[in-house]
C-alpha cells in the first residue's frame, strides 16, 4: 500500500506492528479527518503496548510518517529520552520533535486514542489500524 513506511518485513522482528492513527473528534474537527494522522512502524508487546526492549534493538526500524490531507508531510524516527519518554523525532535537534502523552503507558489496539504533542499543544489520534507489516 502507498501510506506505508516502507521497510522490508523479513528485517523487522515479528513483534514489529504498522499502526495507523487518524485524528479523531475534536472542537475544531466534529468528524475527525482520516485524511491527516500518522503511520508508526513499532514494536508492540502481546497486550498492545511499545515494547522498549525490541525497541532498543532495532532503533532504525522504528518509523513515523506524518501524513496531512492525505500526503507525507514528514517522516522520522520513534525515540525516548533518558527517564522513558517517547518522540517522534523528525531531523536534528528538538525543534520539531513531537512528545507522546503518556505514550508508554497507552494501548495500541483499534479504536483506543493516543495524544501527540504538536505546536505547543497535544492533539488526539485514534487508533485506526494496527497490523503486521
């Protein structure tokens, strides 16, 4: 499929998920827009949640793609800081990473809203996909 991040699924450990969130209802959206929201390449433990283990072994293969009306806008790496925080990190430095509200502590199953720091304010995504690359 053209949205995803395209990396070779005989690389990738079997724990490794394509999670699709879309942005969900909200003041400014009363529908949401399926047209705007990210791709993820992450690993998942069995309950639904970022495993930092496999994370920690494969870095690299941890993508995000931020799409909007339906476009790649960007694409970037998963990261966590020292203390367990986790980011999208799209180029050098802070600038322009994005901050997972309680990222590690939220369920990556159909339908469960994930929280994303953009611009000074967090956003909420639904969880719209999340399947084996």
């Amino acid at each position: 499929m053209k949205d995803r991040i395209v990396v070779k699924a005989q690389e990738l450990p079997s724990s490794f998920h394509h999670v699709r969130l879309v942005l969900a209802r909200g003041k400014d959206h009363p529908e949401g827009d399926r047209e705007e929201g990210y791709d993820l390449l992450v690993p998942l433990n069995h309950e639904g949640f970022l495993d930092p283990l496999e994370w920690k072994k494969s870095r690299d293969a941890c993508r995000v793609r931020y799409f909007r009306d339906g476009k790649t806008a960007r694409i970037g790496l998963l990261r966590r800081k020292p203390g367990g925080q986790w980011y999208f990190d799209y180029e050098l430095g802070d600038r322009d990473d994005e901050i997972g509200f309680r990222l590690g502590e939220e369920c990556f199953r159909l339908g469960e809203y994930i929280s994303v720091g953009r611009e000074g304010a967090f956003v909420t995504y639904q969880v719209a996909r999340v399947e084996k690359p």
